[in-house]
C-alpha cells in the first residue's frame, strides 16, 4: 500500500512523503526560508530512512526551495522532474527570480527582517527527466506520470492506480471549500481545463492536492467538477470587467474583491501579493488565447 502524508515544516510551506514498504520519496521541497525545517520533518516521518529521490510538480520557489537543503541532508539522492523543468532549473534568470520570491515568502511569513541562508544555486536541477506515460519504480507500487500544463508548461500529476491515489499538480487547482478551487492560471485556459479532464477520467478513489492535502469532503468527479467551474467563474468574471469598459487594473481590483476576499482568504495561505502575479498572468493568457475575445468558451 502506498502512504501519503503531508509535512508542513512552516507556515506557507508544505510537501507530500510517499511510502512503501521498500522505498520513500518527497513530492515537492517547500521554500527557501524552511528548508531546514523541511529536512527536519522529513527525518522525523521517516525514522530514520532515507527517501530515494524527490519528485518535483512544477519548478515554482514554493517547490523547489528545499531541493538544496534536501541534497546535502541526504547525498546521492536524486530529482525527477519534466524536461521544461531541467530547462527552467538551469537558467540563471530564472534562479534569481526564485531567490527574489523566496525572499518576499521569507519576509511574509516570518518577518521584514527575514533573510535566506546561502545555498547551492546549482544544486537546483532535474537528475532525471521524466514525462508522459513513464512510471516511478517505488517498489510494491508504481506511479504513473502524466503531463498536466496550465498552471506551468512543466506541471505534473503522479497516479498510483493500485490503491487508485492521485497526486495533483496545481493545474487542477487548489481546493478551498465545497465551493470554491482556487484555479492559478498561468500558462493556458484550455490546458488547464484539458488538464482538469485528463484527471477526472483516470478514475481515483483518493485525491491529494497541492497546499491543501487529502480531499476528504468530495468526491473525486466532484472536485474536478468545481474545479472546471471554479475556471470559467473566473474567466466569466475577468471577461465581464472588460465587457464593462475596466482597465486590468480595475478588473485585477473586482478579481480582489470577489475571489481573494471573499473565497480564498482565510481558507488558503496564499498572500494577496502572490494572487495579484497569478491574476496578471491570467489576464494574459485569455488575451494570447483569443485575441477577439469573443472566442473563449467555457
């Protein structure tokens, strides 16, 4: 049987340990600013053990951020992650931005005075590509990979169709309550609801989600339902505010009001800065989708 459990080091910060009885990984590495928490937790779940290689979802700081603390903690273990991923890791440019937004989670979540200890930057990497169709060998199971963009080009999704547990990336959302999935657009609208799609058909009993954990108050088809509508609520609503005249920052203003206030604060860490970046790049993916407009459906 395969266990799941979710570690949270820190505030703002979370991964998943994956166990059987021969083998162990983490899914995601936190941030930055607890790392060391992260290796803390992760010795403490596994008494002992070492995990075999960490599994990454996608290549944002949030994830990525304890891979360093992890590699030195635990020698020889290594990264699996999509080629988009290898390919992000290695650009200095996009380092440095994950060194800039780990440093504003560090002073959100800790402090204004908050600093991040020097690490390896180049022990961010991807040892060993993987993608559509591969399978991790975790000894009594095996989990299937599947490619999930719309979140980020490099999404995600691990399945483990024995016990019928699937491991989401962010591309299907985050789940808030049995209203609302907290649906983080950033790459494309129509990959995100593809994505939602290819999910709900594979069929699990069992789903764990991004920055949440189990989901224990819905179904399965259920969330991927209010994921797909929690979508396009979003989409209706960014299209009404230009429908009405707004500028985006007018529209970024309504999306504030009517979804980070009233659905997802207080229900999710997620600070307003960072739905702020996730709205901006929202606007811009339905622009680049359909220049007219008119041409998005749900």
């Amino acid at each position: 049987m395969l266990k799941v459990k979710r570690l949270v080091p820190s505030r703002g910060c979370d991964l998943y340990l994956l166990q059987t009885e021969e083998k162990a990984a983490v899914l995601d590495t936190g941030m930055f600013h607890c790392a060391e928490q992260t290796v803390a937790v992760i010795r403490e779940a596994l008494e002992g053990r070492h995990p075999d290689f960490v599994l990454l979802t996608h290549t944002h700081y949030d994830h990525v951020g304890g891979i360093p603390a992890i590699r030195k903690a635990f020698p020889g273990i290594k990264v699996y992650g999509s080629a988009y991923a290898a390919y992000v890791l290695q650009r200095p440019g996009a380092r440095k931005v994950m060194r800039q937004l780990g440093l504003e989670a560090a002073k959100t979540y800790i402090g204004e005075d908050a600093e991040l200890d020097a690490f390896d930057e180049n022990a961010l990497c991807v040892d060993e590509i993987i993608g559509e169709g591969d399978e991790i060998d975790l000894g009594s199971r095996r989990l299937r990979v599947y490619e999930t963009p719309g979140h980020t080009t490099c999404s995600l999704t691990f399945y483990e169709p024995e016990d019928k547990i699937l491991l989401l990336s962010e591309s299907t959302g985050v789940y808030v309550d049995p209203t609302w999935v907290d649906v983080s657009i950033l790459t494309g609208y129509g990959q995100t609801m593809d994505s939602i799609e290819k999910c709900k058909a594979l069929g699990a009993e069992t789903l764990y989600v991004s920055h949440y954990g189990k989901i224990s108050d819905l179904s399965p088809e259920a969330y991927f339902t209010l994921a797909k509508n929690s979508a396009a609520a979003f989409k209706n609503l960014v299209l009404k505010e230009w429908g009405r005249g707004c500028c985006d920052e007018e529209v970024m203003q309504a999306c504030r009001e009517q979804i980070w206030c009233t659905k997802v604060k207080g229900h999710e860490d997620q600070p307003v800065a960072a739905f702020d970046a996730n709205t901006k790049a929202f606007l811009n993916v339905l622009r680049k989708e359909s220049p007219n407009l008119s041409e998005i459906r749900d």
